[in-house]
C-alpha cells in the first residue's frame, strides 16, 4: 500500500488489533494455558510437581531458554489423547479468531508425545480436526508444521519422520526447536535433506540465542525458507544483507525474547532495525501461555515499547501474508483485506 493514511497515535492500538495478520511462529504446546494443565491432569490422572495453578504460574520467571524448555515439557506432559490435542488447539484457535490472525501455522513437538507412548497419529489427528473445525466454525485458516527437537539425534529426527509420513497430508513442513546453543542446525541436514525430496516446506528456530553462524547454516545446509527468530542477525551486516536481498522472512517473537531475556527491555528490542534495515521480519507469540500474551499482546507492548508506526504495522502484517506457505492466489486476497482495514482508519 502506497499511502498509509495517517493515524492519531491514540487510535494504533485500534488498528493493531482491527488489521488481519498471520502467525507463523507458535509452538501449539505453548500455548497450554495453567488451567488447562491441571484440568487435562485431572482427566487424565497425571500427577504435576505444582500445587496449584498460581504455584505453577510462579513458576514462569526464565532467565534463559532452557529455564523455560524445561517447564514447558513438564506442562505438555499431561498431553494424552487425541481429544487432549484437539482442545488445546481449539483454544489457541478462539484466541488467535478473536486478534484477528486469519491464517496460522502452527508447530507441534511430536517427540515431546511420543517419548510418553503417545502415537503421533494421537497427536496429528487432534491438531488436524482443530485446524479442520477452525476454518469451519471462526473463518480461520490453520496448517502444521512438525518440529524435530535439536536436543535429540538426528536418527532419532528420522525416526519420528518416518512415523509421521502416513499423515503426510496433515502438515505442511518441518521445522527445528527446543534447545538450540551446541545443536547447530547442520546436525540436521540429512533429515532435512529428505524432507526437502518429500515436497516439505522447511524452516528452522536458529540466532534467538545461537550465533549469526547457525542462521548462515539453517539456509545453507538446510536450505530453510524462513528463520525462526533470527534476531541475532543483526550482529552480522553481511548476514542483514543477504536476508534483506532474498526476502527471506524472520518470524520475531518480541515477548518470548523478553521473558527469555534475550533483549533487557522491550524497548531494546530490534526489531525496528530489521524492519528498517528491509527484511522481511513479523511478529508473533513463540509460547503465548508462557510468555505473557497472545498476537495482540505481542503487538501492542511491541509498539508502545520501541515507537514503530501505521507504516511499520502495515509493513509486518504484509510481511506476514507474504512470509505464509499459502498460494499466491489467498496471499493477494488477504493483502486486499489487509488495506481495506487500513482504509477503514483513514
Ligand atoms: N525456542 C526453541 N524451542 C522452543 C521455543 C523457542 O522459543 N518454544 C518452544 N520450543
Ligand atoms: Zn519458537
């Protein structure tokens, strides 16, 4: 869009909630609210180290990313049944419909299940019927993308390939979490590799609090299409460049980096300077149970803590469209949505 009207500061919280985005970058496990913990603990029997709700909510004071890996696998062990998955993506469906996310791809850690004797098949068919109902009952379109956890081998990645290749159509691609400082992304380029044949989209989590060297990998080794994160970019001009070039997307997670303490403050955050520097950076809620709010939130705290304007909310949401795994033809279309509510302020 050529001209952004202008807007009263007053009304960009208003706009920021009203403008329809999309959200590449959250975990669905993080998005496992207390309460939901300890009712899906109660259904299914599992005992937690937490007296209660606010015990466990207590508990969210990280000071790094393993500080809170640690407590999110506690919480998604009382994951069982395939009714336990679709509810908590319904969840995080309702709340994404209600900040105006009209298109989501979601990552799902299968290895987090099945390392419990939960079959993938429990975990894909839960999140898929969510997806399904998503699109059905809010209007919401919602896709998965399967993440192999870095902490593990790389032969047990092609374990949990293989398990999950009968559910081939159930998600889009592949992606790389969990623990990223000493597991690089080439740890994983025969896996990668494979998936790739496969017609799987790739991207992987890398430069959140691993050096600018693991995001030059996760596109050369692994030939990813977006950085997750990527923020550590920024230490690197050479790195900037070729991002900025390629149009290659970094999905940002502004509240995530806070709580994890990557930046002290909000208002250190860089994510003005990516946008300025022309990468095609968005803005999304990583783990919203955990790190304080949902894509609204993410934006709204971002705004007000680092000044970004109109120009740069349009610029992130465009951003967001273009960065998504749909085809050209719903990309224009939510483009065209996307000025229409930016005409609606004018
Ligand atoms: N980084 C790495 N792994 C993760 C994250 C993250 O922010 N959230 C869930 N798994
Ligand atoms: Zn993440």
């Amino acid at each position: 869009m050529s001209n952004i009207p202008t807007i009263a500061p007053e009304r960009l919280p208003e706009l920021l909630r009203a403008i329809p985005k999309a959200e590449l970058h959250m975990h669905i496990e993080g998005s496992l609210e207390p309460e939901l913990i300890f009712a899906l603990a109660q259904r299914n029997g599992v005992s937690m180290p937490y007296a209660s709700v606010e015990a466990l909510r207590q508990a969210y004071a990280f000071t790094n990313l393993q500080s809170f890996l640690d407590i999110y696998y506690a919480g998604a062990s009382v994951l069982l049944k395939e009714q336990d998955f679709y509810d908590m993506a319904w969840a995080y469906l309702e709340r994404a419909k209600a900040d105006n996310v009209v298109h989501t791809e979601m990552f799902f850690d299968p290895q987090t299940h099945t390392a419990r004797g939960v079959p993938v098949k429990t975990v894909i068919e839960g999140l898929h019927r969510a997806c399904v109902d998503a699109q059905a009952k809010l209007g919401v379109s919602a896709s998965l993308i399967l993440c192999f956890l870095r902490h593990l081998s790389e032969e047990e990645a092609f374990a949990t390939l293989e398990e999950a290749l009968p559910f081939r159509d159930r998600f889009i691609g592949v992606g790389l979490d969990s623990s990223e400082l000493g597991h690089p992304p080439e740890k994983f380029a025969r896996v990668f590799a494979r998936c790739r044949e496969l017609g799987l989209h790739l991207v992987a989590h890398a430069g959140e609090e691993g050096p600018p060297a693991y995001v030059w990998s996760a596109l050369d080794v692994l030939k990813v299409e977006r950085i997750d994160h990527g923020v550590q970019a920024a230490k690197d001009p050479a790195l900037m460049k070729r991002l900025a070039q390629e149009r290659i997307p970094l999905t940002v997670c502004p509240l995530s980096n806070l709580k994890l303490c990557v930046f002290p403050d909000l208002a250190q955050h860089n994510i003005k300077a990516l946008l300025d520097a022309g990468l095609v950076a968005t803005i999304n809620s990583d783990d919203p149970a955990y790190f304080g709010g949902y894509m609204n939130e993410n934006w709204l705290q971002t705004f007000a803590a680092t000044g970004l304007t109109a120009h740069h909310a349009w610029q992130l949401a465009a951003n967001s469209f273009e960065a998504s795994f749909i085809d050209a033809a719903a990309k224009k279309a939510y483009r065209e949505r996307l000025d229409a509510a930016f005409d609606a302020f004018a």
